[in-house]
C-alpha cells in the first residue's frame, strides 16, 4: 500500500480485521482492494492508481474515503471472526485459559463509531467535492407545475390522429 493512500487509511481504522481478512482464503487482497475501489468510483466516478491518490484526492477526502472503506469491510470482518473461538486453551499439561475479546462486537461497535464520523465529516467533504450524484441514469420528469391524476368524472377525451384517421385518446367509454 502506498503512503496515504485511501487503503492504507482504511486499514488504519481495523488493522486486525484488515489483516485477518487480507490472509483469509476465502477473501483476500485483492476483495479488499476491490472494496477500495468501489468507494473511489461512488465518490468521485472514476477510479485513480493508488500512487498517484496523494497528489489527486485532499488528504481530508483520502480520509473520508478510508473510513467508508473500512465500514464497507467491517460486516466482512465480522462474518470472518463469528466462527472463531473467544477462549482458548494454552497448554496440554495445564489447564490454562485465556478468553479473548468478542471481536464481532468489537468490529460493530467500531462500525457504529465510523458511521458517526463519517456522517460528521459530509458537510466538509461535500463543501470539497460537490454533491455527489445519486444516480447515474436521468429520471422521467413532469412539465408543469401542480399535475395531479385527472379527475375521472371531469376527464375530456382527447383528439388525436394516427396515419391521418381522427381516434380517441383518454376516452373511459
């Protein structure tokens, strides 16, 4: 990972679950960086090397864009540990033990933690970025202010011509 870059921040916010997750067969680097590169593209619509993201993205977005990351890997993360054992047994000859941290409660309570930044810092990052676009596809619109649904008892029909012969439009006979 390149210094300060958006994984990198990531990774800073769960390194252990980062880790665990960048190991785990069943999910991997190249997941993580995929998650890296979703965040990239709903923010900013295109997707910039992670070498050159300190000299294109403000450092207070490069942060921003790490916590979304690290909240898109958390549910990841806690599917990962939800299997894995709390207590563990340290020797044959002894039996000594030593239970461990609920890491999935960890895990949701640090999602729950990012979400309050994240939604702290929208206000500036918007200020930097823009209103960032919902939805990449044009909605049908209405002309006219006021349209309501005509009133089936006060409904006209309409006039129309199709290949030059007059037809009725809007007609509920």
């Amino acid at each position: 990972m390149a210094d300060g870059s958006i994984s990198q921040l990531a990774r800073a916010q769960i390194p252990g679950t980062w880790d665990a997750l960048a190991r785990s067969s069943t999910y991997g680097e190249p997941a993580l960086s995929g998650i890296v590169d979703f965040v990239k593209f709903d923010l900013f619509a295109t997707v910039v090397d992670q070498g050159l993201e300190a000299t294109v993205y403000n450092p207070v977005v490069r942060m921003y864009a790490g916590k979304l990351a690290a909240l898109q890997v958390i549910p990841a993360g806690a599917d990962h540990f939800k299997d894995q054992s709390i207590q563990v047994t340290l020797g044959s000859q002894r039996q000594d033990s030593k239970t461990l941290i609920d890491r999935t409660e960890a895990l949701w309570k640090q999602y729950d933690r990012l979400s309050k930044e994240v939604a702290a810092m929208w206000p500036q990052i918007e200020g930097i970025i823009g209103v960032k676009p919902k939805r990449l596809i044009a909605l049908p619109t209405l002309s006219g202010a006021g349209l309501l649904t005509p009133d089936p008892a006060t409904f006209t029909p309409l006039a129309a011509t199709c290949a030059g012969l007059p037809y009725t439009v809007g007609s509920w006979a």
